[in-house]
C-alpha cells in the first residue's frame, strides 16, 4: 500500500461523523502519541493499535455501541 | 448517504427550532391585553421546559448506563424539569406586563437555584466529557483566553444584579440571597460550558457537532435572555418589549436544547 494512503482511509472514515478537520487531527495527534509515528507511515499492522487508542474517543462522543460499529468498519477495511 | 444530505435533517431541526423562538413575539402581535399575555407566555414557557427537558431525557437514554454523556444529559434535562412545577405554583408573570405582587418569591429561588445548581453540574460534565475524550487539542493559551472571555462575559451578565443586591444579601434579605445565588450559577454556567462552545467549533462539519453546536446556541439564548433583562432598559426599550423579547430568548434557549438532545439521538442512530 503506497504511504500515506492508510491515514487518508481511516480518516475518510471518521470525517463523516468527526469532520474532516477533527478526523485529520484526531489521527495525527493518537498516531504521535501512542505509536510515536507520522499518520503518513502507518502500516496496516499499526491500525489496530491506532484504533484502540482512538476508542475512548469515539465511545465518549458516540456510545459505545456507535463507536465500535465504526471501529468494526474500519478494522474491516484493513483485513 | 452523501454527506450534504446527511446534515439536511439537522438543519432542518436547527430552522425549526428558529422559527419556533419567534412565537412568542407572534403572542405579543395578537394579544394586546396585558394579562392574557401573561397567560399565553405562561403556557408556553411551561410547554417548552416540558419539551427540553424530554429532548435532553432521550439523549440520555440513548447513551448506556455508566456511559460519560449519559449523566450530563440528565441533569441538564433535569434543569429544565424542576421550572415547570414551580412555574405552574407561581403562574403567569406580570413583569413587564402590568403591576401585581409577586406571588411566591420563595418558590421561584429556590426553583432557580435548582435548576443552575443542576445545569452548572451537567455542563460541567460535558466539559469534562469533551476534555477526557483527548479530541482537545486546544493550547493551553488558548483555553485561558477563551475562560477569560467567558469571565468577562459572566461578569457583564451577572455583574450588575450582584452588585445592586449583594447588600441586601449580605443584610440577610432571603429574596436578595436567593437571587446573588441565581446570577452566581448564572455566571458560572458560561464559565464552565466553553469547552462545549470549543467542540462545537473543531467538530465543524461532522455529524457528531451538531448536538453541541445546538447546546452551544441553547447557552447563546440564555445570554440573550440575561442581556435583555440586564440591559433591555438601558437600551431603551419600554417594559412590555424587555418582557417580549425575553420571552423569544427563552423560547430559543429551551427548543435549541431540545433540538440538542434529539441531534445526539440522530448521531447515534445515523453512525449506526
């Protein structure tokens, strides 16, 4: 997968429902403070870590049924 | 769905709960007795806390249990609820409107220390809710600007009221107390709830921002409401339109908070 695509996909992802401001930066700043990485190095291995830091997150603002619907989706896209 | 669309319906929410504000100016046209006017803005300040407080309940309960939202929903419904029966104990207000006693001042502190004390509560757990999430990425100099503004704006709200009643207050006049009591949770309210006007603002254009863009106009309302009363006067306008122009204010701060709790519905509901 070409760099930089992984980041772009889970953050169309998020910005229906974070916007796309907040689903750009909502992925920089858990991908910089979890994995200690740039968004645009992410390898689909990192997803799933990327997306367990992202889960307190959506549960708060969604509910926990809603935001884990939207992990499932996205994990999907990435097996 | 395309996203437009999907923003279609909340802004259809949002125009209604517009239109719905201006109602009570539509009183003011075709009512020109003064205490059927009373009467129809009693009734329908009744409905509206009625309405807020049951659009908020179903925010809440669509969260589950031990879920962060859950709680601050309830409460701020719960503020709006404890109005309607000390409303319905008071009945229609002359202020503005013609001269009476005012009946059970007790009951309309107490009702108002209530249901700040349960508002300020309830924003304070959005807040909290919005800052735990790690979405805030506000600097640091920038959250003390924004309470700063916040304090100001407090200031100028309650300012006035405090300083005219304080005195008494402190005299121990039960009425002033009740109402030191009342400007100060005022003040605070727009204190605590700027970290919801923040996630109104870096949430823009996502589905999530609506209910507290709507929550944020909810609380814009109610300064509304205060800067009429504070103001209205100075600013020359004669009793009957201070009282009509409250009326439109607190109309818009009860439906948008209605409007906020069946957008956070709809959020959940669409992601689904």
């Amino acid at each position: 997968m070409p760099p930089g695509t992984i980041n772009a996909r889970i953050e169309a992802k998020l910005a229906p429902l974070l916007g796309p401001n907040m689903a750009r930066n909502a992925t920089r700043t858990f991908c910089q403070r979890t994995l200690q990485m740039e968004p645009e190095a992410l390898t689909p291995a990192d997803v799933p870590r990327l997306l367990a830091a992202l889960r307190p997150a959506l549960r708060t603002l969604l509910g926990a049924a809603t935001a884990e619907h939207l992990l499932d989706e996205i994990t999907r896209e990435f097996r | 769905m395309k996203q437009p669309r999907r923003h279609l319906r909340f802004q259809a929410l949002a125009l209604t709960t517009l239109v719905i504000g201006l109602i009570p100016a539509s009183f003011a046209v075709s009512i020109a007795e003064p205490v059927r006017l009373a009467s129809a803005f009693f009734g329908w300040a009744n409905a509206m806390y009625l309405f807020a407080a049951g659009g908020m309940l179903v925010a809440a309960l669509t969260f589950d249990r031990g879920e962060r939202l859950r709680p601050a929903w309830l409460m701020v419904s719960a503020s709006y609820l404890v109005l309607v029966p000390a409303l319905i104990r008071i009945g229609p207000k002359a202020s503005g409107l013609f001269v009476e006693a005012v009946r059970a001042p007790w009951t309309d502190s107490a009702a108002s220390i209530v249901s700040g004390a349960l508002a300020v509560s309830g924003f304070l757990l959005l807040s909290r809710a919005w800052r735990a999430s790690g979405l805030d990425t506000t600097s640091p100099a920038g959250r003390l600007v924004a309470q700063l503004v916040a304090l100001a704006v407090a200031g100028a709200m309650a300012g006035p009221e405090l300083v005219e009643k304080l005195p008494a207050a402190l005299g121990g006049d039960v009425n002033a107390i009740g109402d030191v009591c009342t400007d100060l949770l005022d003040g605070s309210l727009f204190v605590v709830a700027i970290p919801v006007l923040r996630a109104a603002l870096v949430l823009g254009g996502g589905l999530v921002a609506w209910p507290w863009v709507l929550l944020t106009a909810s609380l814009v309302s109610w300064l509304g409401y205060d800067a009429t009363a504070v103001y209205g006067g100075a600013a020359g306008l004669d009793a009957r339109t201070v009282r009509v122009v409250e009326e439109v204010f607190r109309t818009l701060g009860a439906a948008f908070a209605f409007s906020a709790g069946i957008a956070q519905r709809w959020v959940m509901t669409e992601a689904e």
